[in-house]
C-alpha cells in the first residue's frame, strides 16, 4: 500500500501498489503484480512493500502493471468467488482500497490478537 496526497481518513488515503494471490491448496501464484495508482503518491511505504516510485513507473512503461485498483480488483475477481475464504495479513485497508466487500475473510492479524 502506498500513501495518497488526498483524502481526510487513513483508510481513503492508501493505494494499493500491488497484488499477489496464490492458491492455498497448489500453492500456484495467481497474480503478482505491481498496480500503478495513476498518479504520484506522497509514500511508497518502501521499507514494508520493497516497492519504489521508480519500480512503478518502470512497470508502467513496459505495460508490466496493473492500471489502479479497479484492474486490481477485476483481476482477482477472476479468482473469487462467494464461496473462496480469503486469507490476508491486516486486509481491512486493502478490501477497502479494491472496494471488496467478502463474507469469508481470515485476516491473521485480527487471529493474532484473539
């Protein structure tokens, strides 16, 4: 997640930078990629994503990216259906950015804290 220069509250001021999905069962990657938001963000979070300004708008260059979290979302729900249980580490923030709204959620951070 990156950090926007708009918005009022933390969770409308993220970006999501990129998405990785991987099947819980094969084990086989689904996605990986960088997502670029479209316009400049005031933070990359660069020590947690690895991810750097330069990085995106070289992906961007080479069309090797998503284009904003509505492609990021369109692609994972190629994936997802209501029946898929969804395991993410503090996914609060990134349903919100993709406007994923999901019955099945398993967030290990809310597990950690039971």
């Amino acid at each position: 997640m990156g950090r926007t220069t708009v918005g009022t509250h933390d969770d409308l001021e993220m970006e999501i930078i990129s998405i990785s999905v991987v099947d819980f069962f094969t084990g086989e990657t689904l996605i990986n990629t960088l997502v670029h938001p479209g316009y400049h963000l005031a933070g990359y979070n660069t020590p947690y994503s690895g991810i750097d300004e330069r990085m995106l708008e070289d992906a961007k260059d080479k069309g090797d990216c998503l284009l904003g979290a509505k492609q990021a979302r369109e692609a994972l729900l190629r994936f997802v259906s209501p029946e898929t249980i969804i395991v993410t580490h503090n996914g609060k923030t990134d349903l919100l950015v993709l406007r994923l709204i999901h019955k099945r959620v398993i967030d290990t951070m809310v597990s950690l804290f039971c």
